[in-house]
C-alpha cells in the first residue's frame, strides 16, 4: 500500500542525461562537443544532453538529445553503440537547481561534422581533438573549460572505453562495416596512445573466435606496395577470450 506515501516530502530534483561520443579522425581520438546557446554556461562547450522527459528512460532520452543536439539522423543515432557510464550527483554541478546526471558513451565510425538544429540549449556541435576539449574555442572564441563537471565525464569515459577495449569488442564500433586489420590496429592505438606490433596484433585479432569475419574476396588497396589488404566485419562475439591486453611498455604515440 502506498496511501500514505507523501512525494511531497523529499524535495524535488531533475534528471538529466550527459553523453561522451568518440570516434577516431585522422589518427587522433574526437570527442563530440556541442556549444550551449543558453544559460548556464551560454557560449561554452559541454558535452550533448538534457533533461529527461517524464515517460522517458534514459537511454531513450541520451539517443533524443543526441539527435536534437547534432543534426545526426535517428537512423545513425538508433545505431550508435550507447552504454551508461555512471550517475553524477554532486549536489551542487549545475548551478539551476539539484541535477542528477545519467552519463553514457558512444562509439562512431569516422562521419562528416554534426550540424546542432539550433533548438533546445546548443547552437553548434563538432568534433573535438579529447586532448584539446578543454580548449574548443576557435578564432574570435574565448577557449574555457568545459561546462559543468563534463571535463570529469570526459576523463571517466575515455578510461571505460580505453578499458573495455582490452576484454571486449568495442572497437570495431570506430570501424566502418567493412574493415582492414590495419584500421582495426589504428584504433587500438589511438584509443590507447601506444604502438602495437603490426604481427602480433594481427595473430591475436585472427585467434580470438568471433571477434572479426572476413569479407569473401574483399580486399582494400591501402597506398603501399604490397597486395590489397583483406577485408573484415565485425564478428558475433562480445567478449574477447583470451582478452587483448595494452602493452605495459612501449613506444608512446
């Protein structure tokens, strides 16, 4: 029985939804940082979010503002890889009012520049080099910190994904759906900031079942002098047994 359960007791807060949404560009790790168009932090960069909805689960919240903020298409965001990376609640990270923030991340393959639609708190999205997401500001900008405690979300979303590529089969969420076992490498190493083995990598990846399947007489030309690489997609497994462990030494990119 619930009838003498008073909502009115506890004060009231809001929840909201924060995403960290990577994706490999030109060798480097890209954030997804949008500007806000409104107060708080008007004119500075933060992460894609907002409030939830009141019939509204968090996910479906984190793929809805992540469509309104960026102008991606619901197609391209209903296939996003989305995981909830943790809850912040800090009484005082938003300035408005007590904001409890469900924060997720998500893996993209390398696409053109978002276009915010303008409506709700962003008026720009674009890709963010995650050393320089700090720094976002470009000419005639004044370059700040992020927005709320989204540097914090940042650093822990990077840590999870470096992490879960180790035990999972994340990255090929960076890959197109056909790939070469060099881009797959060329994740790795970005993610992690450390050169691999081009032979070692490659024997790994091909022994681990199910984590890449060959396209049947695909090949790529890749601009060296050798024969066209082959072609993979990604397999049915989630989890990689035996793991691929970063190395503990080595060159640092």
């Amino acid at each position: 029985m619930t009838t003498a359960y008073d909502p009115h007791a506890f004060e009231p807060f809001a929840v909201t939804v924060d995403l960290a949404v990577f994706t490999v560009r030109g060798g480097s790790l890209h954030v997804l940082l949008i500007r806000r168009g409104q107060e708080p932090y008007a004119g500075a960069w933060a992460l894609p979010g907002g409030f939830l909805l009141p019939r509204e689960s968090a996910e479906t919240a984190a793929r809805r503002e992540l469509a309104e903020e960026t102008g991606l298409s619901e197609a391209v965001v209903a296939a996003l890889h989305l995981e909830q990376l943790r809850t912040y609640s800090e009484p005082d990270r938003d300035p408005r009012m007590r904001v409890v923030s469900v924060a997720f991340t998500a893996l993209v393959p390398d696409m053109p520049e978002p276009a915010a639609h303008g409506g709700g708190d962003a008026d720009r999205a674009r890709w963010v080099p995650v050393g320089e997401a700090g720094e976002a500001g470009e000419a005639g900008e004044t370059a700040e910190d992020l927005a709320f405690d989204h540097a914090l979300i940042l650093a822990d979303a990077r840590s999870r994904v470096g992490a879960k590529l180790e035990y999972t089969c994340l990255a090929t969420g960076f890959c197109p759906p056909e790939f070469t076992l060099g881009e797959l490498q060329a994740v790795y190493e970005t993610v992690w900031g450390t050169a691999l083995d081009r032979p070692n990598f490659r024997r790994k990846v091909l022994a681990t079942p199910g984590f890449v399947e060959a396209v049947p007489g695909a090949a790529r030309l890749t601009g060296g002098r050798g024969k066209p690489a082959a072609l993979y997609r990604a397999g049915p497994a989630t989890a990689l047994h035996p793991p691929l462990l970063r190395p503990t030494e080595g060159h640092r990119k």
